[in-house]
C-alpha cells in the first residue's frame, strides 16, 4: 500500500519507491509489486489513479486484491 500510494504522487522514480519502502532490489520489488497488484511499478505510476482517490485503502486493498481460484473437482463416487 506504502509503494502504491508513493507511485501515485507521480514525483518519485521507481527506484526511489523502492528504496522508500526499504527494499535493496529493484528487480525483487518489481516482481513482488506485479505479482500483487497485477501491474509493474511503472505502469501504475503512469496510468491515471483519480477515479481510486475517492476509494478508502482498505475497500481499495480488498477489492484489487489477487485472487487465487482452486477448482476442487469430485472425486469417484462423491457427489459434486
């Protein structure tokens, strides 16, 4: 959430980010911000966030979430 709101500001690179969240490898960050968010780093803090400022963070956190589906398939004789 701390990196997602200091990309939002748009003044800070995304190094700077990273550092400012305490992480010592960008390539490390990148990925896990990807991997949580669904976007790079860069492609957030390019794209416009006025529509989510009006959105309260943990309504925001929630919603943008990723999710993981398991689909749990029956097994021999049990009823789905």
């Amino acid at each position: 959430e701390r990196a997602k709101a200091l990309l939002r500001r748009g003044d800070l690179t995304v190094t700077e980010v990273c550092m400012a969240v305490g992480c010592t490898s960008l390539g490390s960050f990148s990925s896990r911000f990807t991997e949580m968010v669904g976007e790079t780093p860069s492609a957030y803090r390019a794209r416009s966030h006025e529509e989510s400022a009006a959105i309260p963070a943990c309504v925001a956190k929630r919603l943008t979430r990723p999710t993981r589906h398991r689909i749990r398939t029956a097994e021999p004789g049990e009823a789905s």
